[in-house]
C-alpha cells in the first residue's frame, strides 16, 4: 500500500486561470490503475463537499483514447506503450509526489483541470478520413478484393491510433503529424481508400493547419511517447502523398 502526495492542474474552465494543487491519497494498491487512484482520490474531495477532479476516459481498457493527461511530465505517464487507463500503481514507490496535468497545446483548450477540447481532430477526420462507398448495384464485398500482406499490415499498424493526442502533447511544436498520418495512412494503403486519396491527404492536412498545430521538425517524441507506437515512416509517408497530390492538384 502506498500514500502519496499529487500535484493536480486545477482550473474551473477555458478562461479560468489554472494552478496546481496539492492532495493526499492513502492506502493505494499497486494493482489499481492509475485512474482508479484518482477515483480514490476524487470520491474523498466529494466527501468533503469539494469539487471533484475532471478527467476524461471512457473504455478504461486502451482503446478508447479519452484518458489523456501528462504525468510526470509524460504523456500517459511512465510506461512505454501504455494509456493512462492501462498504467497501474505498481509503477509508482510509497512516498513519492507525483504531478498531473492536461495536454498543453494551443489547439487543445482546456476545458476543465485535466480535460481538453480534442474536436480539433474531429474536425480533420471530417475533413478526409473516410472512404465514400457505392451501396447500390453490385458492390464488391470488402473481403474479396485483395491486399498485399505488407500493405495490409502497414494500414492495420496505423489503425491502432485511438486518437489520444499524445503525440501532440509530447512534441515541442504541438505538431499533429503522427496522427493525420495514421488516419491517412490507414486508408490510402489499401485499394478502397486510393480513388479519393488526392483530395483527402490535402483536405486533411489543410485542415490540420487550419487548427494551429505546429510544424514538424523530425524530433521523433510523438511516436516515443505513442501508446500505440504508431510508426514515423507513416509522416515521411504521408509527406511523399501530400507534395504529389499537390502537384497533381487540377484547381
Ligand atoms: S498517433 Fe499515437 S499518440 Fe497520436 S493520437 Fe494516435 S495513438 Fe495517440
Ligand atoms: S479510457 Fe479509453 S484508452 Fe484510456
């Protein structure tokens, strides 16, 4: 069992100003996750008629991406390859302090202590990452048509982005590369997603750019910090495909 002292980003909403602020947790067992430590947590300040910490989260299994907090100044903390929701206690020695804030990006707008406004990426899948599907007639079944095993790998790795916003968190520009590229990614390697793969890597990076994410400079800590460990070669990737679908752009 552990006791620890947490450092927490409070702020009452968009404009409020934010600080952190200290609490006590007792008794944590190292088999609890971490959000459950903040349930813990949570369930004394209702008890003391205090306003409970907000956080996102949703599956509590890692696939859902809404648990996105920095700790310790990681996003999802200390574990490699692993989401908040999935991050247990045993990471942590009695004793220590421990320091809990949300994405620090221009294009992720605090909404409340640990919880960001992360529509910004709805709006980019909005913007191209779908496929548009002829239902009627005699539409070929998705199975029947065939993928080259390397590509159908490629397009399965980057399917595994749960759309977190780590790797913007973790990168210096607040660049969202890693992940437009995995949403492109995933679909233009695979024959269904080629015919509207022009209009949508530019759509979508437009799109991007519009939100105010930063430039890339290659630094490489958003796939460091992925939990899903989307892979770089999807930026190069989705470089080469936007600079072609541009100068083969007709308007
Ligand atoms: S690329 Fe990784 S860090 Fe970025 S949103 Fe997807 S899963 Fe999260
Ligand atoms: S709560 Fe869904 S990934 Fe953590």
């Amino acid at each position: 069992m552990m006791n620890l002292t947490l450092k927490i980003w409070r702020q009452a909403s968009s404009n409020a100003q934010g600080k952190m602020v200290d609490y006590k947790v007792s008794d944590i067992d190292g088999d609890m996750s971490f959000l459950e430590m903040i349930d813990i947590l949570n369930e004394q300040l209702i008890a003391k008629g205090e306003d409970p910490v907000t956080f996102d989260h949703d599956c509590r299994e890692g696939i859902c991406g809404a648990c996105s907090m920095h700790i310790n100044g990681e996003p999802h903390g200390p574990e490699g390859a692993t989401t908040t929701c999935q991050l247990h206690m045993r990471k942590f020695k009695d004793g220590d302090t421990i320091t809990i804030e949300p994405w620090r990006a221009k294009a992720f707008p605090v909404i409340k202590d640990l919880m960001v406004d992360r529509a910004a990426f709805d709006r980019i899948i909005q913007a191209g990452g779908y496929v548009s599907t002829n239902t009627s007639g005699n539409t070929l079944d998705a199975n029947a048509i065939p993928v080259e095993k390397k590509n159908a790998d490629m397009a399965f790795n980057a399917a595994t982005c749960i759309g977190c916003g780590a790797c913007v968190a973790a990168c210096k520009n607040a660049s969202a590369m890693l992940f437009v590229s995995a949403k492109v990614a995933q679909l233009s390697l695979l024959p269904q997603g080629q015919v509207e793969a022009k209009d949508r890597v530019r759509n979508m990076v437009n799109q991007m750019d519009l939100e105010g994410f930063g430039h890339c400079t290659n630094t490489g800590a958003c796939s460091a910090e992925c939990p899903k460990e989307i892979s770089l070669d999807n930026i190069a990737r989705m470089n080469r495909e936007y600079l072609s679908a541009s100068i083969t752009a007709e308007d």
